[in-house]
C-alpha cells in the first residue's frame, strides 16, 4: 500500500509557561503561531485517472491572466500538490519563496509542450494562497478570462500537467 505524507498546520494556541513570562516580560502578548507539520495519511490520495487526471479544475481570472500567476487555493494546494511534495520544499514555497517547476502542456495531446524557465515557478502568497506563475502559457494558449483549464501535480514525473479543458468564445471580464 502507497502511503503518503500529509502537510497541515500546527497551531500554537497556548503558549508554554516560559514563552507566557517572556511575552509578558516584553509587554507583548502571545502571537500565535503556526508550524508545517508533515502527518501519515490515513485517508488514500485521490485516485489518480490517467484519461481525467485535472484534479484541480479552475475558471481562470482576469488577475490569473494580467499577473501571469494562477491563484490556487489552500485546500487544492495542500490536498493535490503538497501531500506529494518533501516538507522541505514546502516550507520554502510557504514562507513566500519560488519554486522553479516544469509544466507539461496536454492541450494538444499528441504533441504535450514542456514549459520552464524564469517565469514557470510556484510560490506561496498572502492569505493561504499560492501562485503558479504560467505567463508562457497564458500567451502560448492565448488563456483568457473565463477560459476553463486543467491541473494536476504528476508525482511519477514531478512536474504539473496542464490543460485548457474550454475556451469561452467572448472573453468575459472576471474578477
């Protein structure tokens, strides 16, 4: 049986007697902290189905497009990505560091495009988000606002696998 390690936060909600007295000591109150901390996995990951494998389905934004970086939730990020990922590499692209990362691109599933360089990485942001910096495939696809796509992290490859799964006729101003 394959057994994955999940990543979760640990919340520091009560501080220790000695971290109480510094804070104290300073005249500052507790903050409470977070910590990534690797957990057995005791649900299995999703299953993986090589002929739909976009776990991770989005409607892309107007910002998704401007800024060259698609936003990804904390939820899909942790569940698809990070339960992959070394703690390590997670703890870095938390703290707000890049990634450099490939993207395959399937869209024209004969031929798959292998994207990466500077502008291909994946980042934490504020608020729980992350950024997967796609500007080579945003003008490659000509990826608009309102355009469906396609994702998945290929833990056989360690690269991301993309998709444009729809492409809306009128671009459409999403915000």
């Amino acid at each position: 049986m394959y057994t994955t390690m999940k990543k979760t936060f640990y919340y520091e909600f009560l501080p220790s007697k000695a971290a109480e007295e510094a804070a104290k000591a300073r005249g500052v109150p507790h903050r409470v902290t977070r910590t990534l901390v690797q957990i057995r996995d005791m649900t299995p990951p999703p299953k993986f189905d090589p002929k739909n494998p976009w776990t991770i389905r989005k409607s892309v934004t107007n910002g998704d497009v401007i800024n060259g970086k698609l936003m990804l939730t904390h939820q899909s990020t942790f569940e698809y990505i990070f339960r992959y990922w070394g703690e390590e590499i997670c703890k870095h692209v938390i703290a707000g560091n890049k990634s450099y990362v490939i993207i395959l691109d399937y869209t024209d599933e004969d031929s798959p495009k292998r994207l990466q360089g500077e502008s291909v990485s994946f980042e934490g942001g504020g608020n729980d988000t992350y950024f997967l910096g796609w500007m080579d495939l945003v003008r490659s696809r000509s990826v608009t606002a309102g355009d469906e796509i396609g994702l998945f992290w290929d833990n056989s490859t360690g690269t991301f696998g993309f998709k444009l799964l729809r492409k809306v006729d009128t671009p459409i101003q999403v915000d």
